[in-house]
C-alpha cells in the first residue's frame, strides 16, 4: 500500500520568515496530494491540494509544488504569521474522491512573534 | 449549524467496557469516514461508507464496528475496550476529494 512520509515533524520559525514542509510518496499511481491544518482540539482542515497534472498550485501565502518523478511535494508557507501555528499533515491518494488518502505524521509548526 | 459534529468530545471508561461515538454531517455528503489520531498524531483511516454502505474497513480489530442508519450519521461502536484503543476518533464526510472532519472524540481507556 502507501505509504507517505514527512519531515520535519517539528519547525519553529520566526513570524515574516518562509516554512517548508515535505513529503515522500511510494506509490507512483497516487494522483491526489492534499495539505491538511490541524489548529489544537480542532480536527484536520484542508488548505490546498494539487493533482498530478499540475506541478505547481498557489493560494496566497500558500504554495504546494509536485515532482511526480521523485514523487514529492512540498508545502511553502511565506511571510508567517503567528495563526499559521498548528499541525499540518500532508496525504495521498490514488482517487479524485479522497476514499482513501494516506496521511503523512504531521509537521508541528511555530511561529514565533 | 456546524457541519459535522460528533459525540461525545470527551469519553473516559474502563477497559472491558463497550462504549459508542455519533457523528452526523448536514452537508449532504455521500461518503463518510471515521479515522483515527494516535497519541504521535498519527491519523489512519478505520472505516468509509457510500450512502449507508461499507467501502473501506482496513485492518482493524473487529471490536470495532461501524453503523450507518441513514447516508448522514455514521457511529462508532466499541466493545471490550483496551488500553490501545486510546486516541482521538475523528469522524469525516466527502463529496468529492475534499474531506470535511468532525471536532474529534477524545477516548481514554483506564
């Protein structure tokens, strides 16, 4: 089966400076990479996600990138801000629908102010 | 008019005993999930169901079973609890690749 695998598990940076969270995935008919945000006692909320025909995807301060042939993608956080202090986990999935993503162990991001 | 809710947030019990977690999503989904959050915050999926149907039950102890009485509720029934069972269970609903998570249930076996 998948299997994912992140790094780092933890990250502290201070608030205005860039996070980059990655993953490694092993089965190369996984299409579907989505980043997930874990805010304390909340559950996980998406933030983006990419497929596999695009190399690249960007929502404001968020960008996530994809290198199929490696198989691995990327998550940049620019400009910080203390709210984007959470857990964030990465996943993947052979299907559009999401039945059934592999997550990643989570990135425990601070942001310092 | 949260979007899928779960209860109990917080369940303490003794080993040995059955308990259960409700979820309920209003966002017409068809598909719904229950993961579980290790205390590593490991997340894996436990079961998946389409519009009252099984699609994924992965390897888990048959302790644990699924019941989905309508396409909006799917509760989790626990019998002869272990320590193991320890965790947070996060139920979830889809329509199309994006998953939609409940606040979690806390459950602490003694």
């Amino acid at each position: 089966g998948e299997n994912v695998e992140q790094h780092p598990s933890t990250l502290s940076v201070q608030e205005g400076d860039s996070a980059v969270i990655k993953c490694t995935y092993s089965d190369s008919a996984s299409n579907y990479f989505p980043w997930y945000k874990q805010e304390l006692g909340k559950g996980p909320q998406l933030i983006i996600d990419i497929r596999s025909n695009v190399g690249e995807k960007k929502d404001q301060r968020i960008a996530v990138t994809l290198n199929k042939t490696a198989k691995h993608f990327s998550l940049h956080i620019t400009e910080t801000q203390p709210e984007d202090s959470a857990v964030y986990f990465c996943a993947a999935s052979k299907d559009n629908a999401g039945n059934m993503l592999t997550f990643g162990g989570g990135t425990r991001l601070m942001v310092k102010p | 008019d949260t979007a899928v809710s779960q209860t109990p947030k917080y369940l303490v019990t003794q080993m040995g005993n059955d308990k259960s977690i409700k979820c309920e999503q209003n966002l017409g989904h068809d598909t719904m999930y229950w993961y579980k959050q290790d205390s590593k915050k490991f997340l894996k999926i436990m079961f998946s169901y389409n519009n009252k149907e099984l699609i994924i039950n992965e390897t888990v102890p048959n302790r644990f079973s699924p019941k989905s009485p309508d396409k909006a509720h799917l509760n989790l029934h626990i019998n002869s609890l272990e320590l193991g069972d320890s965790a947070v269970y996060f139920c979830a609903s889809s329509l199309t690749g994006e998953l939609f998570f409940g606040e979690g249930s806390r459950l602490t076996v003694l």
